[in-house]
C-alpha cells in the first residue's frame, strides 16, 4: 500500500515513501473550526461562479458540511475547557 512521505506540501500530488509512485493523499485532519469555516466560505465563493445548477448544489451543499465540521470542532473546544473545581467537594 502506498504512503505518502512525511515531506509534502497540502493539496498535491505526493511521492509513496515505500516505492516513489506518484499518489494523491488525504492531509492529515486539521482540528480547528476556523480552517473548516474558511473551506465553507470557499465552497460557496466557487457556487457562486457554478453555472450548472447541479452544480452549484452540491458546492453548497460540500459548504454546508464544513459548517457542520466546524460546529463539531466547537463543541469539542467547549469539552476541553478547564472545569472549574473550587465548587467541587474536597
């Protein structure tokens, strides 16, 4: 199987470290909502230039999503919060 080597830049074709065949590969995940909301506003400046209705749909609808990553990523920052313990039984 192939796997990308650790030296690349994001959104291209890589190199497999095993055997030096051209791949594409997914990045690795980015944990931050405010990543995931710029993707969103990307894929609707691009559905706005969409001709095919079809199109410019699913645009929206890939936007729709990133929201939903970002919300998502939100939610866990809201869970890795410091709880506050001076209200907590000793």
């Amino acid at each position: 199987m192939h796997q990308p080597s650790p030296e690349y830049l994001p959104w291209q074709l890589r190199e497999c470290a095993q055997c030096g065949a051209d791949i594409i590969a997914p990045d690795p995940p980015v944990e931050n909502s405010d990543f995931w909301r710029k993707r969103a506003e990307e894929a609707r400046t691009l559905s706005e230039r969409m001709v095919d209705a079809y199109t410019k749909v699913l645009m929206l609808g890939i936007a729709e999503t990133y929201e939903r990553i970002a919300a998502s990523y939100d939610l866990i920052a809201n869970f890795e919060q410091p709880l506050d313990t001076k209200y907590m039984g000793d």
